[in-house]
C-alpha cells in the first residue's frame, strides 16, 4: 500500500515512527550526557591521582583512564546515532506534511441548518 491510498493511515503510521524516533534521540541524549560526566570525571580523578592528591595506585589509573576512552567512544557512537536520527525525524515530518498537504480538507462552518 503506498501513501497514495489511504493518507490518514499513512500519516498515523509516520506519526507513530516520529514518536519512536523521538524517545530514541531522547535516549541518545541522556546517554550523552552520561559519556561527557565519564569523560570529565575520568579526567579529573587521572589529574589528581597525578598531582599527588588522590594517592597513587596503577589500578586507579587503569580505571580513569578506562572511563575516559570508554567516555568518549559512547559519546562519538550516540552523537552519530542522534544526528542520524534527527535527519529520519525530519525526513519523516516533511513527508508527513506533505500528505497532509495533499488532503483534500473542507471548512466546517458554524451556520446551523
């Protein structure tokens, strides 16, 4: 079945897709944010291990190091995924306003018969 046949159908099902689409960017997001505070926080515990103030241990230096490569692999992996995302979310809204465009709609008017 194309667009063509049944347009209310069709902009229900792009509006669903629009939907899953959002709470994937909104997912995308959120994992973001938590890769940028790995990242940061990796940084900050590697720098104070090396100035002296948290002690010296290799494992701790292991690990924030760990967190930060890890930080910023999810965070290049889920910017891609977002910006991917975000160009299907707009794909599917301009296709979606153009089968609304292409309806043929009638004005209601308020006189009573």
């Amino acid at each position: 079945m194309t667009h063509e046949d049944d347009p209310p159908d069709e902009i229900s099902r792009i509006e669903a897709q629009i939907e899953e689409l959002a709470e994937v960017s909104e997912r995308c997001r959120k994992i973001i944010l938590f890769s940028k505070t790995a990242v940061a926080g990796g940084v900050v515990l590697l720098l104070l291990m090396v100035l002296g103030l948290f002690g010296s241990s290799q494992v701790v230096a292991i690990g924030s190091i760990a967190v930060v490569l890890g930080g910023i692999v999810s965070l290049g992996s889920n910017i891609s995924t977002l910006q991917q995302t975000m160009a299907a979310m707009s794909a599917a809204e301009a296709l979606r306003s153009d089968l609304i465009g292409r309806i043929d709609l009638r004005v209601v008017s308020d006189k009573k018969f």
